[in-house]
C-alpha cells in the first residue's frame, strides 16, 4: 500500500485541512494518509482547545487514514524540534512521502537544506539583543541560500526538509499551495479562515459551524482549554520552585528564571504576563512554550530521555489505515502502542512523559487521555 504522510496539530481542524488531507491523497497517489498530530499540547506552547481524540476523530471522518499522536516533548518545540519529532515517527512508520501546504509550493525545499547544511556557520548567529531568534535566523536564510523565510510555513518547510535529510533515506516533500486564508490571517476567504482567526471566534462567542466540518464543530461546543486554565498553575510553580530548580526547565537560559519570577508579581492574568516577559531578544511563541514546560515541569533531561526514546501511538485508523498498520508492523522501527497499559505511564515507562503532561489535561477535561485507551476506528 502506498502512503503520503502529513503533519498536523488540527487546532482546531478546519476546512482548509480537509483540503490539505485530499491534496496529499492525491499528490502522493497514495492509498492511505498517515497524519502525525500533535497530542494535547501544541507547538505555540498553548494546551490544545479541544482534547487529542476529538481532534484525531475528527481527522479520520475527514480524509486521514491513521493518526499517530506527536508527543508532547516533540509537539511543543520550535519548527526545528517539532519537524525532526514528527520526521522520525513518519521514517518509522515506512512513509517515504510528506505532503505540506505552503505559501511557495514551488521551492524545492529539500535543495534549500542542502544549501543551508553547506554553508559555513555564522559566528554572530543569535547575538544580537535587539532582534528575535527568528528574525536573526532569517537573515542567516538569506545569506546561506538567498531566501527569506518570513512565513511560518516556509520555515516550517525547511525545518521537514532539514529532518528529512538527517534520515537515511530522505523522503519525497510534496509541496501544495495553501488554500484561502493565510496562517495568521484575521479574516476568513469565503469557507476558509486560519486556526487563529477560528480560535478568535471561538474566543468571542462567534459560530464557526461554516468553516470546519461537522464533527469538528461538534467538538467545539465542549468545554476549550486555553491558558486561562493553567496561569493559576504556572504561578504557583514559579512562586515555589527554587531557582536552581527552574535552571533545570528545557530552554530556559539567559537568566530566564529571573524574569519569569520577578515580573509574576503584578500579572493579572496570562495575556498580561506575557505583555511583561516578552522582549525583543524573545518571540511570544518561545516565550509560552517556555511557560509550559514550567507548569509541566518539563526539564532538559526528561526532554532528552523522551526524544531517545521515541515511540508510535496510534489515536485512530479507517479500515485502510488498519490494513497498512499490519502490512508494516513487522518492519516498523520504533514501539507500536496501541493500547496504553500501566507500566507504559509508570515511572520509567515510554509514555510517563506523556503521562505527566497529560495528567493535567486530564484533570481539565475529565477524561481518561491514555491508560487504557485503544484507538479509535472509523
């Protein structure tokens, strides 16, 4: 059976993903669509809104053959960290073809990390203060290989391409234009808006039952999350941890801990945090994902242990997906989990990573997100 591959977060799925999940069917002339999806954490370091078997229900009533879920440890990173997670599981699962949207299908994206892994590194790299990681990891793209990257789906491009070659067999990329409203696009194109405008109208009140399918909006008339409900977490664990203990946190660097503890004091709520932690030196989205790796007490060497130790879990598959699972299960390199059993989440398990993160979400939403859970079948 031959598969295309896909990389989501479906935060919420909407109608340009049906369009995305149909364009790779049919780019990869493939019989099965083997999306990896971000668990109950997205990459923005923002809980998901809606839980990771919604979302990945969702997905398979509108044109996924298997979900495999992104771990939180891969799921919340930087385009770099969450393309080479989401790669990986791919390789493993035997797809040699990846389908993404992007705002310049016409790159050959692959050519473009050859030619920024020839070039010679830049000493000055991230050393000036008055500009972001981002923007000066830009002007370095323009200088290795002439292209700017101002979109985040071109960076995220390149970041697929870059983890596709550290595989030993890089895979196809299959570039497609991305249909109706940008990335960040406040308004909507006719049927189609971009997950954050849809995450603002959900925010407002607002029906959004025009631009996602039918069983995503089902999903979002449930209880969302947002940082709303773990500011009241993050502040305590910023209030009681030592600073040494904080040094310890994944990413945090540069006297991190201080700002994060010194300004809490006047923060109302985390809108306003993030107003007084957010520097030039510092993009929001870095600054969240920071946040959350505090409140789930995410350190460096459980971060490490995570990506050495990766595994698939299967969320869902449709009888095609189910039938490309047994064709491969004997060659596919990494553990297969598709029922979560207690010794997995156990301390010292494959999944207590995940376990611990997923706790809290479990504890929003009041739903079991692992142990003992199979996957859904459509």
């Amino acid at each position: 059976m031959r598969a295309v591959g896909m990389i989501a977060e479906f935060n919420p799925l909407h109608n340009g993903h049906v369009y995305a999940l149909h364009q790779a069917r049919q780019l990869g002339q493939a019989d099965v669509v083997v999306v990896v999806m971000s668990g109950n954490y997205v990459q923005r370091g923002e809980p998901a809104l809606i839980d990771k078997w919604t979302r990945a229900e969702a997905a398979l009533v509108s044109g996924a053959d298997v979900v495999v879920e992104l771990p939180t440890t891969d799921a919340v990173q930087a385009a770099d960290g969450f393309a080479a997670g989401a790669v990986a599981l791919l390789t493993a699962l035997g797809v040699d073809q990846l389908a993404f949207g992007s705002e310049a299908p016409e790159i050959d994206y692959l050519g473009l990390a050859q030619a920024v892994a020839a070039a010679p590194p830049s000493k000055n790299l991230f050393q000036d203060f008055t500009e972001t990681y981002a923007t000066q990891l830009n002007h370095y793209y323009q200088q290795t290989a002439g292209v700017s990257l101002t979109a985040p789906n071109l960076l995220l491009g390149l970041s697929y391409a870059q983890a596709a070659l550290a595989q030993p067999q890089p895979m196809k990329l299959l570039a497609f234009a991305r249909q109706g409203a940008g990335h960040d696009a406040a308004q909507a194109q006719g049927n189609f808006a971009s997950g954050s405008a849809i995450r603002r109208r959900v925010a407002a009140g607002d029906s959004v039952a025009a631009l996602v399918p039918p069983a995503m909006a089902s999903g979002l008339a449930k209880r969302l999350q947002t940082w709303d409900d773990l500011f009241p977490l993050l502040r305590y664990r910023l209030q009681t941890a030592d600073l040494a203990a904080l040094r310890q946190v994944y990413t945090m660097s540069e006297g991190l801990e201080y700002r994060l503890t010194q300004q809490l004091a006047g923060a109302k709520d985390f809108a306003g945090y993030m107003a007084q932690i957010k520097s030039k030196r510092y993009t929001f989205a870095r600054m969240r994902r920071l946040c959350l790796y505090v409140t789930l007490n995410l350190t460096r060497a459980v971060m490490a242990d995570a990506t050495a130790h990766r595994y698939l879990h299967v969320l869902g598959f449709t009888p095609a997906g189910r039938a490309y699972l047994n064709a491969v299960k004997k060659e596919v390199s990494l553990p297969l989990i598709t029922k979560v059993a207690a010794d997995m989440i156990a301390p010292g398990g494959m999944m207590y990573a995940q376990q611990r993160a997923d706790n809290l979400y479990e504890t929003l939403v009041g739903t079991r997100q692992n142990y003992g859970r199979i996957p859904l079948m459509k």
